[in-house]
C-alpha cells in the first residue's frame, strides 16, 4: 500500500468519524460549536497542539 492510499484511508475515516455527531446528535453538536466560539484564539490553538500530539504518539505507537 502507497502513502497516497493511506492519505486517502486516513482522510476517509476523518470524515466518517466528523460526520457521525451531527448525524446522531445535531443539537448537542450545534452546542459544542457554540461553545467553541466562545473560547480564546489561545485556547483552540492549544487544543489543536493537543490533538496534534495525540495523533503523533498515536501513529508512533501503531
């Protein structure tokens, strides 16, 4: 398998995983945006450093 075709699994599965909230749970998802917007430049920065890390400690230890 090419590191295209892992990309395009990777960004399939991405996609699957970001649609399933607003399928099963639109209010609540709608909610969490509104939450979202109230938060500080600082503080999404530092919860995309977060998700970022996951994903690299992820990948190294898969």
């Amino acid at each position: 398998m090419e590191w295209s075709d892992s990309l395009g699994l990777a960004l399939a599965l991405m996609l699957i995983f970001e649609g399933l909230m607003p399928l099963f749970a639109p209010q609540q998802w709608r909610q969490l945006f509104l939450q979202l917007m109230q938060l500080r430049d600082g503080q999404l920065r530092f919860c995309g450093l977060l998700c970022i890390a996951a994903g690299v400690i992820l990948l190294i230890l898969l």
